[in-house]
C-alpha cells in the first residue's frame, strides 16, 4: 500500500520557520516528482513548490519564493519543504503529491511546472496533509 505522510506542521508566530516532511511508502520517491501545495479555508489549492525526479530541478511560486526550500532524500524516500519567514498568509493545509509523469517540474514556454497548475489534476499519489497555523 502506498502511502505519502506529511508531518512538520504546526502553529507559528509570524517571521517563524517549519519544515514540512513527505514521507513515502510502498514506492521510491526517485521516480517522482513532488510537489507540495497548500490550501486555506474558503481559498483554492495553491501549488507552491515541486521538485523533480531524476535531477533534482525545482521550482517555487512567485508567492513563496525566497522564502521556502524544497529538497528530497531519496535513500529516505522523503521531501522537504523548508518554510522561512512565514506570514499568516502562508498558512493552510499543506500537501504533498507524487507524479511519475516526465517534465512535470518544469517551466515550459515561462508557464508554471504543469504538476503545480490547477488545470493540472494527474497526480498519482497525494498525502493527508499538515496543518501550518501563522498567528502571534
């Protein structure tokens, strides 16, 4: 049984840090690429960031950027999601997904990675999701 397991969230002041974990079972998270996303109540899901399978390329939303880092260990079967200076505006559930697909984490023709679009719903694994509160 496959299962991604997202852990790391939790309630933090605002400028605060957490870092999000996606746990895999029953696959080997190098032949997929992960994206996470989150989602506030009342809000759409919002593809923040995702990371390749093979070569490790990555890419953030223009709303995150320079403020969250994602990286996987793939011995580990684990992603990360390093979140930095965090605003309430950051805050949501937080999901990982898994795709085996090609060239899903990839800007093509300065379009977001495909594994992130809304339009986009081919994913074939995703978490439960962890829960990021920003409040003081």
């Amino acid at each position: 049984q496959v299962q991604l397991v997202e852990s790391g969230g939790g309630l933090v002041q605002p400028g605060g840090s957490l870092r999000l974990s996606c746990a895999a079972s029953g696959i080997s998270l190098d032949d997929y690429a992960i994206g996470w996303f989150r989602q506030a109540p009342g809000k759409e899901r919002e593809g923040v960031s995702c990371i390749s399978s093979r070569d490790g390329r990555w890419y953030y939303a223009d709303s995150v950027r320079g403020r969250l880092t994602i990286s996987r260990d793939n011995a580990k079967d684990t992603v990360y999601l390093q979140m930095n200076n965090l605003t309430p505006e950051d805050a949501g559930v937080y999901y990982c997904a898994a795709d085996s697909g090609r060239d899903l984490c990839t800007v093509i023709a300065g379009r977001p990675p495909r594994l992130l679009r809304s339009d986009y719903d081919g994913m074939d694994y995703w978490g439960k999701g962890t829960l990021v509160t920003v409040s003081s």
